[in-house]
C-alpha cells in the first residue's frame, strides 16, 4: 500500500506541475487552441522506478545498468535518458517516507509497438526487484529538430 500511496503522491505532483506550467492567462482563439494540439505530434513517457526492494535493500548501480542494458535499451534504440531522482511520500502511518528513484524519460511517435515496449519494460522490473508498481506518466508534446 506505501508503494502505491507514493507513486499517487508523485503523480499529483507531477500533474499539478503540468496544470500549474499549462496555465497561461491569454485569451486563445479556439482556432488557435486546435493548431496547438495538432502540433503535439510525440508522447513523452516518464517512468518512475523505485529502487527499494521489499527486502529493505535496494536496487545497486550494477543490477540498475543490467536491466537498462537488457530491457531498456533494446526496446528504444531512438534512446531515452535516465534521470537520478528522490522522492518522498507519506506512509499510512503519517511516517514521512523517503526513497531513491530513476526517472526514464522516452519520447516517441505513439503506436500500439512503443506502448508494448514500454508495458514490457514496467512488467520486467516489477519481477525482478519485486516492486508493486512502476509510475507511467504520458504526456502529449511537440517535437522540433
């Protein structure tokens, strides 16, 4: 239930963060407002993998880079980049929970092939460092090169 309640409490987070960065006070045509969503052409996917087991231990920089080498980078040679990250939540005991995390960040032209690779990924890491849940957090962007 902990592992749940912190990755509901990172996703408020982060979508109050993006409500909060969408707010823009302009008065928009609502021609403009479909030329806007039309131009969100990719999905940015943001991962959030906790790296402690249930165990008490966690997930070492050498088993981390295994499993990037094995089921990550595989299924996204576009690339992706992986952010360290610590994150925080509160516990049913009101207990200040603490943890340390990677944040994987992909983006991609979303089709049925990329959302398979991305649940494939999720499954695998839940299996091997028996973890409840892995965050998913989908975001329609822009992409310009």
């Amino acid at each position: 239930m902990e592992v749940i309640n912190r990755y509901l409490l990172v996703l408020i987070i982060t979508i109050g963060t993006i409500q909060f960065q969408g707010c823009l006070f302009v008065k928009a045509d609502p021609g403009d407002i479909a030329l806007y969503s039309q131009s969100l052409n990719e999905t940015q996917t943001e991962l959030f993998f906790g790296l402690s087991k249930p165990d008490g231990t966690m997930v070492t920089d050498e088993e981390w880079n295994k499993f990037v080498d094995d089921y990550i980078s595989p299924k996204f040679m576009d690339g992706f980049t992986v952010v360290d990250a610590h994150g925080q939540w509160m516990d049913n005991d009101n207990k200040v929970m603490k943890e340390n995390s990677k944040l994987v960040i992909i983006i991609y032209k979303r089709n049925e092939d990329m959302e398979s690779s991305i649940n494939y990924v999720i499954d695998n890491y839940k299996r091997l460092f028996q973890q409840n849940s892995v965050l998913k957090v989908n975001i329609p962007v822009s992409v310009e090169e």
